[in-house]
C-alpha cells in the first residue's frame, strides 16, 4: 500500500510538469523585463514611484512576501513530518503483525531490562522447595 501512495504522489501528468515550466519562465521573463524598463525608462519610473509612493509600498510588500513565504514553509514542513508519521504507522501496522499482541510503552530492552531489576531485588526465600521466580503480568491502562 505504501508503494500505491509514493507512485501516487509522484506521479505529476506531463502536461502539468509543462505548463508550470512554462508559465516560470514567463513571470520569470516579466519581472526580467519590468525591472530593465524601469532603470532605462524614466517616465516609468516616475509612474511607479507616484503610483507606489516610494518605498512604503516596498517593504509593505516585501514584508507580506516574506510572512506568507514562512507561513507556506511551515505548512510544508508540518505537511512532510505528518506525511513521514503516516508512512512509519502504516509501515509498522503491515509488517508486524505478531507484536500486536504486546501493547507495552517501552522499548522490548529496556522492559526485559527492569524485568531483569525486579527479579534481583525481590527477596529470596530460604532455600527451600519453593524457590520459584514471581510473575509479572501485564496491565492494560
């Protein structure tokens, strides 16, 4: 099932993959052409600054980019760490089915190790018959 979800979620239609080139280079050629007619173009220039009212507008601008783009960083970061968290359950739930049957909270180590504690520090008896090693049972809680 995992294998399903990576080829799902690599699987971008060509048509796509071409359009969003495209249109990069297209803004990408806009903004190239903006910025050349505005340090040769004078009465553009002056059309900008009236219309923008200097650098106001610049760092109101630059400013909302900047919140957007950490939001936008955020989401995709928490997105990834959710993604990750599903793969490892969904992994986890498919390959091992025998350790189902053990709900426990600690490692399979260190619980034999504090197994291994309470077996030496419970007292032994004299050294009767009846030298057998206390139970330990499991609680669900």
């Amino acid at each position: 099932m995992s294998e399903e979800i990576e080829t799902a979620r690599r699987y971008i239609p060509s048509p796509v993959k071409i359009l969003v080139i495209l249109q990069s280079f297209v803004i990408a050629y806009l903004g190239f052409w903006m910025f050349e007619n505005y340090q040769n173009d004078f009465y553009f220039q002056a059309y900008v600054n009236a219309s923008l009212q200097g650098s106001g507008f610049a760092i109101i601008a630059l400013s909302s980019v900047g919140i957007f783009s950490a939001v936008a960083m955020g989401l995709y970061l928490k997105l990834r760490r959710t993604h990750k968290e599903l793969e490892h359950l969904i992994s986890t739930e498919h390959s091992a089915p025998e350790e189902q049957g053990s709900s426990t909270i600690l490692e399979p180590h260190v619980e034999q190790h504090l197994i291994n504690m309470i077996r030496k520090a419970t007292p032994t008896e004299t050294t009767g018959a009846s030298s057998t090693m206390p139970v330990l049972k499991r609680e669900n809680g």
